[in-house]
C-alpha cells in the first residue's frame, strides 16, 4: 500500500507529469500505483522531490504563513508506513492555506469520543517523538499511551475548525479505516 495516488490528488499532478518528470514510461508508474511493482530507492527518493516541489507550491499560492525553508517528504509517508515531522509540516503547510483558518490535527479518540488533539508541530513531537507510525505488516497501529497505563486510542487525521473537525485521513493516507465523524 502506497500514498501515490493520495499524492497526486492533493499536488494536482498527473500520472502522465510524473512519468515525464521521471523520464519513465506512463505504464511504469501506473504499475506503481496499482502496487504491481515497487519503486527502487532511486525511484521513491525522486518521487519525494516532485511531490514536495508540488505541495510547497501549493502551500505558496494559498498560504498566508512564514514559508518553512525545506519542505520535503520522506520515502516512509509515500510507503505509507509513517509520517514525520517534515512530512507533517509539508501537508500542514499545503493544506491549511486552502482551509481558511482549519488546522491539520491527529485526534485521539476513545470509544469514538473525541478526547485528545495533536495540532502544532511541538504537539506532534512530544506525542509520536516526531514519527507517527501508520501501520507495520498491513496493519494500521493504534496510539498507546504509556504515561495512561498504556491506554490505547484510536487515531485519526482532523481537519479542525474552532468547535467542531472532519476525519480526513483517508484523503492523506492510503487507508481503510473507518471514518469518524463529528456528533
């Protein structure tokens, strides 16, 4: 499971411009997409660049924040197996210009209940110590509190407005977790 078709929703950019970009043929990269092949480590590295060049100017047009000097995306958010804390500056920074004031969270939720958010980066290095692990053999972890006798919550990327947020992990990662919505 990849985030490439994920990524090409939220950068805009065809299946066609990153063959091009890539000097690689249209088929190659579908097969990526329908993971029939991988990308080598060439491949997903090159791959980082075109996507982060995209987000960052998408985050130019739209944003009214500081520019974050080197925004880049790492090969494990395109595996979709974790996201970093350059990851989560990268899709805050591109998202949240278009949001008009919504904020990119990670809600924690406990019997679908709203308990716990993780909005600024700081936030999200103390909770994940900058790694927020998507899943490990196919599967999609949950958070475990240690410091809360390793009390486990569900998890899930927010688009926040002042009182009130809208799951929207499943258009940053490549996911079949359930949607949770705003009672």
């Amino acid at each position: 499971m990849n985030n490439l078709i994920i990524l090409q929703q939220l950068t805009e950019i065809t299946t066609e411009e990153i063959a091009q970009a890539l000097d690689a043929e249209v088929s190659l990269v579908k097969s990526w997409q329908n993971e029939e092949a991988m990308p080598t480590v060439a491949e997903f590295e090159a791959l980082s660049g075109i996507f982060s060049s995209q987000l960052d100017a998408k985050g130019i047009e739209a944003q009214t924040a500081n520019h974050p000097i080197h925004i880049r995306l790492s090969m494990d958010y395109l595996m979709n197996l974790g996201l970093t804390v350059s990851d989560w500056i990268s899709l805050k920074w591109a998202s949240e210009g278009e949001w008009q004031g919504d904020k990119l969270a990670v809600g924690f939720f406990d019997q679908g209940k709203l308990t716990r958010v993780v909005e600024s980066s700081d936030e999200f290095v103390a909770a994940f110590a900058g790694y927020l692990i998507l899943q490990t053999e196919g599967e999609f972890e949950p958070y475990i509190d240690e410091y809360d006798d390793d009390k486990v919550y569900d998890w899930r990327l927010l688009r926040m407005s002042e009182n009130t947020y809208r799951d929207v992990t499943r258009e940053f990662i490549a996911t079949d977790l359930p949607e949770i919505s705003y009672e």
